[in-house]
C-alpha cells in the first residue's frame, strides 16, 4: 500500500509497503531487486532457486534499488520503498509550467528495504541464497554460508515526463550484510513511481 505525504508545497514523502506470498502445487518465485520496466534488466546468476519447491510462475519483486535482479528469492517477499519527490522547477517558480519536463522534473532520494525467501521466515535453513553447489566432477559439495537475508539500497534518481513518457534516472548503492557496495547500479526505467 503506497502512501503520500506532504511536505512543503509541492514535496512529497512517498512510502510504499509490498509484500506477498505463494503457496499450493504450483508456486511463484519471486525475484527481489531491480526496478519495475527496467530498460536495460540485468540478472544476477549465482544465486540459484530452491529445487524442491515446484515453481511453474516468476515474478519480479521490485523496487529494491542498488542490487541487479535475484538478490534473492523465493516464494514470498516483502519490501519497503520510500522516497522524498522534489520537484525542482514547480517548487521553484512556485505556479504551473507550460513545458511538460519541467513540471515534471523530480530529484528524488530514496531508500529500499526487504527480502526474498523460503519458508516460514526470512532466516529459514531453506534458503538457497545461503547456499552454493559445487559440482566438481566426480565430487558435488554444498557450501553453507551465513548472510543477512534482509538487503537494502539506498540513492538519488531524477525523474521527468519526454516525449510522452515517464523517464526514471536512478543511481544506487547496495548494503549486504551490513557492507555498502563500491559499485553504484545504474537504472533507467519508463514507468511513473508508486
């Protein structure tokens, strides 16, 4: 459920919690990380999907910024975005804009929590993201490892509407295990914010 409060004029504090869970014969996996209608997706590989808990359907599990898709995964998630919407030009001049970028225009900053998992809860044994099969022939191993399911993200984007079109700019880094990542991941999406 999103909810929008203001903050001086035209600045808004955007919050918006999402969770849900898959269950029966044939399950969901749902996928954390990324940012809904991502132009340019990327998926991470190395954390694999439990085998055992018979997923026929995959869905995103979005926004959770500073990590490429499949942080983690499972068949129940919940994630908290929330978001401080600026916008630059309206609250600058203070009266409506003819042109569309600039009434439109946004510097947000931002900060994404959750996770992804299976089983009752998130520090289930079952989670495959604690685990790595190492299948090195004629010997297959399984190394446990032990992380922090929850993950979180936190960065600035800029929003605008060109062309018709709601154009998302955002910049994130990511905290695993209590570490913020070097590496920013870069979006850039054509899709309005919750």
């Amino acid at each position: 459920f999103p909810s929008h409060e203001k903050i001086h004029r035209q600045i808004i504090w955007a919050t918006r919690v999402s969770a849900n869970t898959s269950f029966g014969p044939a399950k969901v996996v749902y996928y954390l990380g990324g940012v809904e209608n991502w132009i340019t997706p990327r998926f991470n590989n190395d954390i694999s999907t439990s085998g055992d808990q018979n997923y026929i359907f995959q869905a995103l599990a979005c926004n959770l910024r500073g990590f490429e898709q499949n942080i983690r995964n499972g068949n129940t998630f919940a994630v908290i975005n929330t978001e401080i919407r600026f916008p630059v030009f309206q609250y600058a001049f203070n009266r409506p804009l003819r042109s569309e970028f600039l009434h439109n225009f946004q510097v947000v900053p931002f900060f994404d929590i959750g996770s992804a998992w299976v089983g009752d809860n998130p520090y289930s044994e079952d989670n495959t993201f604690n685990q790595k099969i190492i299948d090195i022939k004629p010997i297959r191993a399984k190394v446990i490892n032990v992380r922090d399911p929850i993950v979180a993200g936190f960065g600035g984007g800029l929003r605008t509407k060109l062309l018709g079109y709601f154009v998302r700019f955002d910049v994130a880094w990511g905290i695993q295990d209590a570490e913020i990542n070097k590496k920013p991941v870069y979006y850039v999406s054509l899709t309005q914010d919750f």
